[in-house]
C-alpha cells in the first residue's frame, strides 16, 4: 500500500519554471498513487491548465496536493489558488472557446473533463481556488463531504 | 567591533587581528591547505592550495584594517569573490549540499583560533576574548560571502543551461528530398515553441521543403497552450507552402486531447515518425515497397 509521503506538497506558483515543477510533481505522485499512465496523463494535462490560470490569470499562487482516500478507493486532490481578480462569469470561463487570455479557451472546461471531481470557488477581486479529485480506480458513488 | 575596548598596552580587537592575519599570513594558508575545502578544489599541487589561502588571508586582512568585519560586501572581499566561488561551486558539484559546504567552511576558523590564541595568550582575558569574537565573526562573514558567491553562480549556470536547451533541443533534420523533420522534445514552452518555429520555418526555405514532421514523442504533456503553439507552427509552415504533420502521438496523448476538447482535425496527425515519412513520401510521389524474394524492388 502506498503511503502519503511525497504526495502531500504546496508548490509555488510564480512562473513558466514552477509550472514544469507542478507537472512533474503531479505525474510522480500520481504513479507513486498507482494511477494508470492514461490518468496520469490526464491529471498531469490538467494539473498544467489550472496552473497556468493561476499563474495567467491570477496573478501567481500555489497548488496544495494531497493523497485522498473514499471507500477503499485512493485518489490525488489537487487545490490552486490565487488571489487574482477572481472570475466575474464561472459558467461563460467553463464553455469551451471562450478566453480572455489569447488562449484556446479550452483549458479550464478541458480541465474538468479530465478529472473525476472539480469544484471552483472564485469572489471577483479576491482570488479563485480550484479543487479536483481523480480516483486510481471509478470514482466512488457516496462521496459527499464538500 | 567597535574601539571602546582598546587597552593602553594593545591596540583594538580589529587591528590585533589584522596585524595577526598579515604576521600569520603564511602559516594559516598552510594549515587550511590541509583542510578538505582548499585540498580537494586544488589539486594540482598543495602550493597552489597555499596560494589561494593566502589570497584569502590577505583578503580577511584587508577587511579587519577596513573595519567591516561583518559586511559581507566589504570591499576587501572582491579580490577573492571569484576564487570563493569557484571553491563553492567545486565542493557543490562534488556532490555536498549547502549545509555540508557551510561546515567544511566553518572548520577553517579552529586553526586560526588556535594560533590567535598562542600569539597573544598573554594578553589581558578580555582582550583576547575580544579578538576571538572579532576572529569568529570575520570567519562567519567570510562563509556568507562563499555561499553568497556559490548561489548567485549556480543561479547563471541555470540562466546558461536554459539558454543552451534552447538551442540544442530543436534540431531540424532533413529525411528526404523535400522532407525535414524537428523531433520536440521536453517541455514546449512560449519560447521554446518560438524557437522551433522559426529553425523550422528557416529550413523550409533552405531546404526548399514540401513536408514537415514535427515529433511529439518527446513531449510529456500536450495541454491547450503545447496544442495552440504546434497549431501555430502548422499555420504557418502551410504559409510557406509546407504541409505539416504532427506524428509521435501516444495512446495516454490521444485520449487526454479528446477530453480536452481539442480539434486537431485541421492537422495531419499519424502514431509514428515511420508513419508520417510515408505518408510525405507518398504524397511526393514516391512510395517504399517491401523487397521481393530476390532482394530487388519490384515495379
């Protein structure tokens, strides 16, 4: 059984060089979790979007990881924040193909798709956080906490 | 340290050891040869190990007659900045973390301790528990300056690294007639990705180039912004009458795109390199065929 150490972290988010430590972080906690090499993919794929927003459109922050764990079922849960001008329009920044970046626009509702849980949180003028959950295996059903 | 404790008899703390620092000069650089810090950075010979103490005696002599013991930034220091860091860099390289490298510094004050000690032994307690204190701190000023100097060069030597990935990890690669290829590897930033569009757009030109393959398998993640700069590079090789095709994209790649939403429909896309040289050279004209029994190319 895996144990926690090396998963649980708080990384800075200050700059292109930090975004390429919050990847390899990721993909090593997410293997060392038991993830399959899809998953990692897809988490690390997120992990990267959500960073860069922090970094783009917040202003800079950190990401928290921690090893999770729902009936009997082990998972990552990555949480970014800033404290930027936080997002005015939640659902209009989840659409696809809308950015106020010059990006693709896909990188916050391509984030989603990528992870089992995603929860946003965002006051205009204070900042955002970012909350996602992926599971090792399906994500379980009675998940209710937050 | 300040003069208030100047006895008739001696002069203050900081000039008692400066005098010692230059009387002693040639003994203490002899004893610190022998110690790890100047014996394993110096190799060639154990004068040369001399010599540096030396400079750096003359460099904490210097610093005492200023009366800056503890500025790290005093000016008798920059005669030997570049030489302290040099012993840094050497002892970090050599595999010892900073905390390792501050202790084998700290082992540098005993010696001097000692003989500080026995040249003015006789002297009044207090006045030789004065310049001990000055000697510590000069010492201790002296490891801030190392470990200053060794950070603030293996911060240039990352700036030079960064600087060199540049430019070695984008290679273009001419694989037939009409056909170039830039294998991507490591993470594809905005300047990296700049990079690699303007060696490939340059050897289109040069190569007078009808395809280009640009390699992914190299690239760990592809996410909206790596998606947006090859989207880019396509666009703008297809100005220069280029086709491009995007090949090493690995199964875990694939799907993560598909979840992300992105349409690289516009965009020649094929699982290997192999793949997408036949798929150019086909589209030139000229197709690879398998050797028949006899060994010859059938028609």
């Amino acid at each position: 059984m895996p144990t926690g150490a090396g998963v649980e972290a708080r990384l800075p988010i200050r700059s292109d060089m930090d975004l390429v430590w919050v990847r390899q972080h990721v993909r090593q906690a997410a293997a060392q979790l038991g993830f399959g090499l899809v998953d990692q993919t897809k988490l690390v794929t997120a992990a990267s979007e959500l960073a860069r927003n922090t970094l783009v459109h917040g202003g800079g922050g950190h990401m928290e990881s921690e090893p999770v764990v729902s009936g009997g079922v082990r998972g990552l849960r990555l949480t970014f924040s800033d404290e930027g001008p936080g997002i005015a329009d939640v659902e209009r920044a989840l659409s696809d193909g809308y950015t106020s970046g010059g990006g693709l626009g896909m990188g916050l509702g391509g984030a989603r798709r990528l992870v089992h849980d995603f929860a946003i949180e965002t006051v205009p003028g204070a900042g955002t956080t970012v909350r996602v959950t992926s599971w090792t295996a399906r994500p379980p059903r009675q998940r209710e906490e937050h | 340290m300040p003069e208030h404790t100047a006895e008739e008899t001696h002069g203050s703390p900081t000039h008692e050891v400066r005098d010692f620092l230059r009387r002693r000069r040639e003994q203490i650089a002899q004893r610190w040869a022998d110690e790890p810090l100047f014996r394993s950075v110096f190799t060639v010979s154990r004068d040369e190990a001399v010599e540096a103490g030396k400079a750096v005696v003359d460099a904490l002599a210097e610093v005492a007659d200023a009366g800056r013991v503890d500025d790290p930034d005093a000016a008798g220091f920059s005669g030997v900045r570049e030489q302290l860091a040099r012993m840094g860099v050497a002892r970090g390289r050599a595999g010892l973390t900073a905390a390792q490298v501050s202790s084998e510094l700290a082992t540098l004050r005993q010696p001097v301790e000692n003989l500080l000690l026995s040249d003015i032994g006789e002297a009044p307690a207090e006045h030789v528990r004065a310049c001990a204190t000055t000697l510590t701190v000069l010492m201790g000023t002296l490891r801030v300056v190392v470990m200053q100097t060794a950070l603030s060069e293996g911060e240039a030597l990352i700036d030079r690294q960064r600087l060199q990935l540049l430019e070695v990890a984008t290679p273009v690669i001419k694989l037939w007639d009409g056909i170039v290829a830039v294998p991507l590897i490591g993470t594809l930033d905005s300047a990296r990705s700049q990079v690699v569009m303007e060696t490939l757009l340059q050897s289109i030109v040069e190569q007078q180039a009808r395809f280009a393959i640009l390699d992914i398998t190299g690239v760990p993640t592809v996410d909206t912004l790596v998606a947006q700069h090859l989207m880019k590079t396509v666009a703008a090789a297809r100005l220069m009458g280029a086709e491009c095709i995007v090949s090493g994209i690995r199964p875990a790649i694939a799907q993560t795109i598909v979840h992300l939403g992105l349409d690289l429909g516009t965009v020649i896309t094929r699982a290997g390199l192999a793949d997408a040289l036949k798929y150019a050279l086909h589209q030139l004209g000229a197709d690879i065929v398998g050797p028949t029994a006899n060994g010859t190319g059938h028609r």
